[in-house]
C-alpha cells in the first residue's frame, strides 16, 4: 500500500484533524512492524514515482522516469526481468492494482509494465491487458497526457486510443465497469477479470469522498467509489483464487496536494488512504489464516514538499482542526520514508533499508 510523497507529518496531522492531539491512531499507524527506507534513484538523489516504484517492483534502481526497463540497454524494453507483480502471477497467483489517480500513472505502471518513460499511458494499458493480464484494474480513466511514446508504434491514435484500449479490454475477456453499481455488479456475476476507469474527471482533477466531507460539500458523484471501497471489491474478487494474490493500492494524491501545499487537500487523501487501510485491516482480521499469511506493507514512495506541523504551541488542538503546517517546497524531497507493516517477511523490514530491499523480501515470501 502506497501513500504517494507522503512524510511522517502528514500522518500527524491527519490524525489530529480525525481524533484531536491526545487522541488514538489512526488504521495505518496499528501496524506493528516500523522501519526506513532511503529512496534515491540511480540517477537522482531526489527520486519520481516511476523509479521509486520501479525499485520495488524489480529490485533494481532505475533512472527517474523509467517504467521498470533500463532505457539505456533496451528502449523498448523487450529483455527485461519480471516485476514482483508478474512473479506472484507466475506462481499462480491473482494480481490487482488500485489507485485513485489514473491507472496508468508511474506507481502502478512500474509493477505491470515495463516501458521507457512513464508517459507512454497508452502502451503501458495495453501492457496490463495483454502482457501481464491484471486480473483487477480500478481507478481513473486515462488522461489525455502520456501518448507521446515513438518507441511503441501503437496502431491506434488519440482521441480514439481509450476506446481502442476499452475494445481491447472486452477481446481479452475484462468486464468494464463504469462506476459503483457496475462494479458491485461485476463482483456478484463473480467476473474472472475487471477493468474499472471510473469517472476521468473525478479521478484526474476532482475531488475524494474524504476531500467532500472536510468541505461538507454533497455535490461528491455517489456514483464514484472511494479508495476503501475499490478495495474491499478487489479482495473480494482477489481472494477468490486459493493461492493467493498480490495487490497494489495507491493513495495517488497525497503527493499532488503537497506538491500544491494544500493542506486540506493533504489531510483528506491521508484520510482517505487510512479508510483503504482500515478496510484490508478489517479483512486481514476477520480470519486467523489470512492474518497468518498475508504481508501488508505500507510504504511511501518519496517525501513531497517537505511537510512541517509548526503549531498549535500552547494548547491541544482538537478533533476537527487544522494544525498549523508549512512546506519546504513544492517538489518532492530525498528524506527516509517510514515502513510499517505486519505479517510474513515483516521482521526483516524492521531497520533501515533501501527501496530495492522491499523487492527482496516481498520475493522471498513468495518463494523465490
Ligand atoms: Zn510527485
């Protein structure tokens, strides 16, 4: 689970803003196991998402922008290892990514595509749906931005590529589904393979369930599912194959209100992520065997903006309040992220690692 350019103050002050200074913790903060990781990438002290999360999903380090293919040696990327989502597929396992920004942005691309630049959206779709078959994809809709891609000659053009890509979904046996109901529907016809691309605009610019509730806002589209809920459905749909499955889920847009300095914004997608933590807790512990055998891993990819709580000195705040917080900047930052986690592996992500060290405990577990 991904909190994207989330730091540790962040996670203060959204749990401030829920339960007040004194208050409890929040789901994300119950896991037991803590540890650090440093996160630059082989070409930047300061790392993207594409080469943090290229790290994780291959055990490598790569240069900023990279989809898990070293560009240099190959620039289409045809020779390269599998990613630890692809292993867990070859082992028989099921595989999912969930995010709230759009599905083919660089933390969920880096674990089923491999690619040049993080830009190629289009190539990196076609990629989940026909090279690494995703068995569960739900998040935004693809965004105009990414098709400049001249390595790969899709024979498609925009603004035809999304229909092209849903065409290709529906020849490769996905269900699509559009919006809540069609995903609890898919779910209950039990569809081996689901395709979501919710809402292109609630998931590229607007806003979350948690964003509309800090802003006693009630226009938020009932027809949109949060991030818990889009990952209740895919353990639903995952936990169907007895051997198991691999799932990424991304808090995408912590990382995009830092980089505004949004500070509301900041405290809701934190809000937001814990929700979809709270929900694979709850799932985790409503049966020993799952408890037993399920690695949870939160980990976020790089700091953003450099996030301080500089107050309130004086008093506690309490439940409902915004502390008082400043930024260092707006880009990201190469300052440790912290990892928490519990389960299978988790004792050996109890001290400071580097991200390429994720990789290898997360392959140990599976059997590799
Ligand atoms: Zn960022």
């Amino acid at each position: 689970m991904v909190p994207d350019g989330m730091g540790l103050a962040e996670v203060t002050a959204a749990r401030i803003f829920r339960f007040g200074s004194a208050g409890p913790s929040l789901a994300l903060e119950t896991l037991p196991v803590i540890g650090l990781q440093r996160t630059h990438s082989a070409d930047s002290t300061v790392t993207d998402s594409a080469a943090a999360a290229s790290a994780w999903a291959m055990g490598e380090k790569f240069t900023n922008g990279e989809i898990s293919c070293h560009s240099a040696a190959d620039p289409r990327c045809r020779h390269q290892a599998p990613t630890i989502l692809e292993m867990a597929q070859a082992a028989g396992k099921s595989t999912g990514l969930v995010v709230t920004s759009v599905i083919s942005d660089a933390t969920p691309a880096a674990f089923a595509a491999h690619v040049h630049s993080r830009r190629c959206a289009a190539e990196i779709v076609r990629q989940y749906l026909e090279e690494s078959r995703v068995d569960v994809i739900l998040g935004g809709g693809l965004g105009r931005k990414g098709d400049f891609c001249p390595a790969y000659p899709v024979s498609f053009e925009w603004p035809d590529k999304r229909a092209a890509l849903v065409e290709l979904a529906t020849e490769k046996g996905y269900a699509r589904v559009i919006d809540k109901s069609s995903l609890n529907q898919a779910i209950k016809e039990n569809k081996p393979k689901i395709l979501g691309m919710f809402e292109q605009n609630g998931k590229d610019r607007g806003k979350t369930a948690e964003l509309f509730r800090i802003d006693a806002f009630l226009g938020y589209p009932e027809k949109e599912p949060t991030l818990a809920e889009m990952t209740a459905a895919a353990l639903t749909l995952l936990e169907r194959n007895r051997k198991g499955f691999f799932l990424l889920v991304e808090g995408s847009r912590i990382d995009w209100n830092n980089h505004a300095n949004d500070l509301r914004g900041q405290i809701a997608e934190v809000l937001a992520f814990d929700e979809a933590v709270k929900t694979v807790l709850e799932w985790v512990e409503a049966e020993p065997a799952r408890k037993e055998a399920t690695l949870i891993l939160i980990a976020p990819d790089h700091g953003t903006g450099g996030f301080a709580i500089t107050g309130p000195e004086g008093r506690l705040a309490q439940a409902g309040e915004i502390i008082d917080g400043a930024w260092a900047g707006k880009g990201h930052n190469a300052t440790d992220t912290l990892l928490r986690s519990q389960g299978p592996g988790s004792q050996k992500l109890a001290k400071t690692l580097d991200n390429t060290d994720l990789y290898k405990v997360m392959a140990e577990i599976l059997g590799y």
